[in-house]
C-alpha cells in the first residue's frame, strides 16, 4: 500500500508557533475558566436577588393582611397582578379554594417549593413550560399567601454570560492561533535570511552579511553577534592571506641567501676555514627564519585569545620601571639617552590592568628596541606611564626623524619595514606583535607625531 506522508506545511511546525498556539490554548483555558466563575458567581447573586424580592414581598402582603384582614389581601394581590410587578401570587383558603393569584396548582406545606408552570400558548406558538421559585408562608386564618418568579430570567441572564464568554474564548483562540502563524512567517523569513546568508558565505562570499532591522529584539541581536563574528573570521582569513603572502615574499630573501651561500661554498671553498665560515653564515641566516617563525607563532598565538587565561593584575609602572633598568646600559652602549616618567598619580594609585605580564614587557621591550634601532646617536628615548581620564596609558617617544603620516599605520603590518630601515637588522615583525598585544588587553594603539619624533601609545580602558 503506498504510503501517503501528510506534513503540516513549514510555517506551522515551527517553535514560534507552537509557543503562540500554546499560549492562546492558555489564555482560551483561562477566559473559559473565568467564564465558569463569572456564570457561577452571577447566578448565585441572581438567586439571592430573587429570593430576598420574594421574601420582600411576603413580608408586605402579611402585613397587609395583619392591618386589613383577608378582603384587603386579596385586593392587594389582585392590585399587583394588573401592576408592571413580574411575580406571580396566590392566595388560598384553609379549603385549598384559590381567592386571588395565576400560580398553578401549589403542593401541600409552607416554605420554599419550585413550582412548574404548564406551557401557555398563544396565537402563534406553543411556549415551553415554565419554572418558578415559590415561597409559600402560612394565614392566621388557617389560609395561604404565595409569592413565585420565573427563574428563566436566571437561565436567560447566564446563557447571556456563557455566549458571550464562549465567543470571547473562540476569538482569543482565533487570534492566538493567528498571530502564531504570522510571528511563524516573520520568524522563517528571519532564519531564512540567516540560512542565505551562512549559505553564500559557505560558497566563498565571505563579505554576506545578515541584514538587520533596527528592531533590537533577540534576533536583531543574534544577527549583529554573527555578523561580528563574521567580520572577525574575514580579519583572520585576510591575515592569514596576508601571512601567506609575506611568507612567501620576506622569507624568500633569506632562503635565496641561504641556499646561494651553500651553493658558493660546495662550488668554491677550498679549504676547511672556507667551509666553516659558510656553515656559520648558513647557521645564522637559519636562525634568523626561525626567529621569524617563532614571532609568528608568536603573534598567532596572541591572536587567537589563549592567552587570556594567564591574565593577572600586574603594575604597569612597575614593568616600566624593572624594563628600563635592563635598557639602561643597552642605552648608553648606543650613545642614547633612555629616560623614565611615571605620573605621581599612576605611581600613587598604581596603574594596574588585568592582563599578561610576560606579553606587555615584550612589548613594552619591542618598542624601546625599535626607537633605538631607528634613531640616532645622541637621540632620547622617553618611557611613560600616566592615568588618562582614568585610564593608565603606557607610551615611547623618541626625538629621532620620526615616520611620515602617511606610512604610520603600515608599520604596524608584519613583515613592514620603510626604505630607510632596510639596512637595519630585524624582520618587521617587532610593532606587529605590539599591535597584538594591544588588541589582547583591549588597549587603544595609537602611533602619534612627537615633535620631534615618533610616539607610540597604549592606553588601557578596556580591561
């Protein structure tokens, strides 16, 4: 027998809906419940109504009969009956003979009967019997008075009350169910676009990003927290590019060196000081890519966040301060001058972050190396640390010839080295790391005019 698979279609089977087709179940339960109780807190009210109006009206037929006998009680019912008052009477004699009233047939005793009247027809149809509420109370004279009404006014006033809570009940369901399934088609058109999105990205569009509404709800926020994540693995994937590309540029030099050196010497050396100066040549251009390598590593490993895990509360004024003691002599040794400033508020209050001590001594190192390396003789390279708005901020600044506007922001890129610095040792590699270091702690890198010179500044207001 072939198999016939009934699926409800997308937009019904979604958590949207079935959350909003919950709550309308709910909130339907709810107004039925409060219906029930409306129905049986207003009949009970109508009841007790009914009740003390008949018993209201005993109470003045008695005394009318204590005051005027028997005739005056008779007059008075009859007086009632052609009057607007909807109650029906009776009055009897000791006999059972009926004197006055249009209550049917009344059982034997006193007290509080119900009482089914025969259907009364009229010209045009046959009414359905009625159902009275009677009080029957005893005569001096051995008679009876009875007061009754029509508890369908009860019936009509809570069949009133259940239609309307009915109704209620299935248009809260119509519109629970309803706006179930359009927050279904909004809530679809959203993960839709989502899909889109991550499906050209999948396909090697890596600029796709999830358009957002403005809204600010959960999804909004959901869009801009991918979309952030999206840009951070395009950064990644670009730097990785660009490592590639100058790994494959910057590391071509040395290699070339290497293997031409060796070559020179397996064609040329003739003697074994011949054969150990090209070993030693070879050795330190290896150790120069490895070193290259190793910053690399370096900087990846920064990067990607692991080592946040180390983070601890460590004294930048105190870094600066143990830092400056090892360039000191260095200083001198290069005819430079290496001077320290700490503000009195950053050495009073102390200028703690939260961070990686061993990353911001090698950076707070890479920068004094790179100021001594590319300034010259009788130069001053000045240490800082200060509380800005807050905030401590560690600087070097040296009086040298400075970099143009225009290249400082690349000597931040790895593997960058201007034309003046291509004589000079290093791999290019040293700012790079500083800028990693200060995208770690969340530290604002700016590289400023000092005038004269250059200064490099990072302020930590993140952590």
């Amino acid at each position: 027998m072939r198999r016939i698979n009934l699926r409800l279609p997308r937009s019904l089977r979604t958590a949207s809906f079935r959350l909003a087709t919950l709550y309308a179940g709910l909130f339907t339960a709810s107004v039925l419940i409060l219906g029930a109780v409306s129905l049986w807190t207003i009949g009970g009210a109508l009841d007790r109504q009914m009740s003390d109006r008949i018993g209201a009206e005993i109470a003045t037929l008695q005394a009318t009969y204590h005051s005027g006998g028997l005739a005056a009680l008779v007059a008075a019912v009859r007086a009632r009956e052609r009057g607007l008052l909807a109650l029906d009477f009776a009055v009897e004699q000791p006999s059972g003979t009926r004197l006055a009233g249009v209550l049917p047939r009344l059982p034997t005793g006193t007290g509080w009967m119900r009482v089914e009247a025969g259907p009364r027809s009229s010209d045009s149809m046959v009414e359905p019997p009625e159902h009275l509420r009677v009080l029957v109370t005893g005569l001096a004279g051995g008679g009876r008075l009875a007061v009754g009404d029509d508890l369908a006014r009860i019936d009509d006033v809570q069949a009133t009350v259940l239609t309307a809570f009915g109704w209620v009940a299935v248009l809260v369901a119509a519109l629970g169910i309803g706006g179930g399934f359009l927050m279904s088609m909004g809530f679809l058109r959203r993960l839709d676009a989502i899909t889109r999105t991550a499906e050209a990205i999948i396909a090697g569009e890596l600029s796709q990003r999830i358009p957002l509404r403005g809204s600010g709800d959960d999804l909004d926020r959901l869009a801009a927290t991918l979309n952030r994540m999206l840009d951070r693995i395009a950064a990644l994937m670009e730097s990785l590019r660009q490592i590639s590309n100058d790994i494959a540029h910057d590391l071509r030099t040395p290699l070339s060196r290497l293997c031409q050196g060796l070559s020179a010497a397996r064609g040329k050396a003739g003697t074994t000081a011949e054969y150990e100066r090209a070993i030693d040549h070879a050795i330190a251009e290896a150790e120069g890519i490895l070193q290259t390598f190793g910053a690399l590593l370096r900087i990846a490993q920064i990067e990607a966040g692991s080592r946040r895990a180390g983070f601890r509360d460590v004294d930048l004024a105190e870094i600066v301060a143990t830092v400056a003691d090892v360039f000191e002599p260095v200083a001198e040794d290069q005819h430079h001058h290496l001077r320290v400033m700490i503000a009195p508020a950053a050495r009073d209050h102390g200028a703690t972050i939260h961070g990686d001590r061993e990353l911001l001594v090698q950076a707070l190192v890479n920068l004094i190396e790179n100021a001594l390396r590319h300034t010259p003789d009788g130069s001053t390279v000045t240490v800082s640390v200060a509380m800005e708005e807050g905030a401590p901020a560690l600087s070097v600044a040296d009086d040298g010839p400075g970099v143009p506007e225009s290249e400082r922001t690349r000597i931040l890129d790895r593997f960058y080295r201007r034309e003046a610095s291509r004589t000079t040792p290093g791999s290019g590699l040293g700012l790079s790391l500083v800028a990693a270091v200060a995208e770690l702690h969340q530290a604002e890198l700016r590289v400023d005019d000092a005038a004269p010179g250059l200064r490099v500044r990072l302020r930590f207001s993140g952590l």
